[in-house]
C-alpha cells in the first residue's frame, strides 16, 4: 500500500481554492469542509491527510517534517528562506512584492533610505543588489500609513490592486517580483515517497495546465 501524503495548506481563500484542485485530482477528503473542532482530516483510501495551517506557517510545517508538502506564497519562502524543494508554481494568489511611497521618494540617493516592510530580508536582499544603504523598520501593521507619518521614505509590501496606495497619494515606485503561491516539500519526504509525490505534482500540472 502506497504511504500516506500530508498536506499543509495555508488557511483562507487560496487554501481552500488549492484544496478544490486537489479534489479534483482524486486526493479529496470531504470531512475537511465539514465543520467543528478537529484538525486534522484524513482519507484512508485516497492516501492523503490535510491540515490547515497559518500562510506564515506552512513552509515551517513542511521543513521539519510535520508535513511532507505544503503550498505558500512566495514571498514567505523569499522572506524565511526554508531548507524545502520547490516543485510547482501552482499560478494562484498573483500579487508583486512592490517598493511603494510618495512620487519624489527614491529621488534621493545620496542619503540612507528607510524602508517599512513587514519583509526585512526580502527588502535587504533587494537593495544589497542595488548596492543602497537602507535603514530597515520593522512593521506589522498598515505598512501604507508609515510614509504617510513620515516613519520612513518608502515601503517593501504586497501589492494586488494598488488601491489603497492610490487612496493614500501613494504610488508603486520599483517591482521587486511576482509572487504566486508555489507547492513544497520536505525533503526527507521526497527522498522516501518520491513515486508518490511525483505521481501528485504531475496530475497539479496537467490540471493547472488546463486553466
């Protein structure tokens, strides 16, 4: 009999939509969707067991073992940069990690630059390339109010729609990447059940092929 798979997915709206395509692959376990307090739900004969995890959490799950693959944006594996492999761009939960502020705010080079962030290694890594010196200040709040208040020049954040910068006179000035939600796994895990998980990320890539 084929090991079991467990499957860390981030709580929310993009979990429950990659939870769908899983369903859809034949690994579903309709007592996820039911409600009450248990957390973890398993199906037996599909070989596969889920749980639901904090977005932030996930990739922890998966690189200690506690899940053998998970799905998280990103951005939380540029910012945490766990020991996983990354097998699948799965195309859900598009967004950019985006430089934002006032229109004039990179105009000056000469000074330090502060930058708010809930993404401290993700805006390091981004203006150690750029070889600009950076005072980081650490947010986890409404990253957008700390230009306004004039905490700092600029922000490091997600965005989608850009509303709430344009709300706010505020503007995307530099796009340090794309970010979609992308399927790890542990390593140990794939070493062992590598027909199983291969089996798996082929049937998500024909059906993410299909749009």
């Amino acid at each position: 009999m084929n090991p079991m798979i467990s499957v860390a997915l981030p709580k929310g709206r993009l979990g429950e939509s990659v939870y769908k395509i899983f369903d859809e692959i034949g690994y579903g376990c309709p007592e996820i969707m039911e409600e009450g307090r248990k957390l973890i739900f398993e199906n037996a004969e599909n070989r596969v067991s889920y749980f639901w995890a904090k977005p932030s959490d996930v990739a922890i799950y998966v690189e200690h073992g506690a899940a053998d693959i998970g799905v998280a944006g990103l951005d939380i594996l540029l910012e945490q940069q766990p020991d996983v492999f990354e097998l699948l761009d799965l195309g859900l939960g598009k967004c950019r990690m985006a430089v934002a502020g006032k229109k004039d705010a990179l105009r000056d080079t000469d000074r330090t630059l502060r930058v708010a962030t809930k993404f401290p290694n993700i805006a390091k890594s981004y203006y150690a390339e750029q070889s600009r010196e950076i005072e980081i200040i650490k947010l986890n709040g409404s990253i957008e109010l700390a230009p306004i208040v004039k905490l700092s020049d600029v922000i490091v954040d997600i965005v989608e729609t850009g509303k709430t910068l344009k709300e706010n006179d505020l503007e995307v000035l530099e796009t340090v990447c794309d970010i979609s939600a992308r399927l790890i796994v542990n390593k140990a895990a794939f070493r062992f059940k590598t027909e199983q998980i291969e089996q798996m990320c082929g049937k998500l890539r024909e059906r993410i092929a299909k749009g």
